[in-house]
C-alpha cells in the first residue's frame, strides 16, 4: 500500500521513516493519550478515524507527519 500511494518514493530508506512515525511515534502517542483520559487505545482509535470520516479531510491528509 505505502508502494502504491508513494510510487517513486517507494525505497525501503524513504518509507522506513514514515513506517516508524506511524508504528512507533503514533502509537507510542496513543498509548499515553490513553492513559492520559482513562480511555482505552481502541475506544480512541475508533473517535478519531471517525472524527476523521465525517470531517470530509483527505485520507492523505491523516498520514502526513
């Protein structure tokens, strides 16, 4: 997928730190806000893809650091 939306960038090196972002930084960010608001991950995930959907944003526009 990272292949076909970034097609000439589609080096290992180009797409490792975007993977990272999303894997790591993301995640790790998360897990705090989690805990930060007594939610689970899961309950915040579904909140912000859905605040995402209904806002009419680009769905590009949620994967640029």
């Amino acid at each position: 997928w990272m292949e076909w939306l970034y097609q000439e960038e589609a080096s290992f090196e180009k797409l490792k730190p975007r993977i990272e972002h999303i894997c790591r930084d993301d995640f790790r960010r998360l897990l705090e806000e989690a805990e930060e608001t007594g939610k689970t991950p899961t309950e915040l995930v579904y909140e912000k893809v859905e605040d995402l959907v209904f806002s009419g944003a680009d769905f590009h526009e949620s994967l640029n650091p």
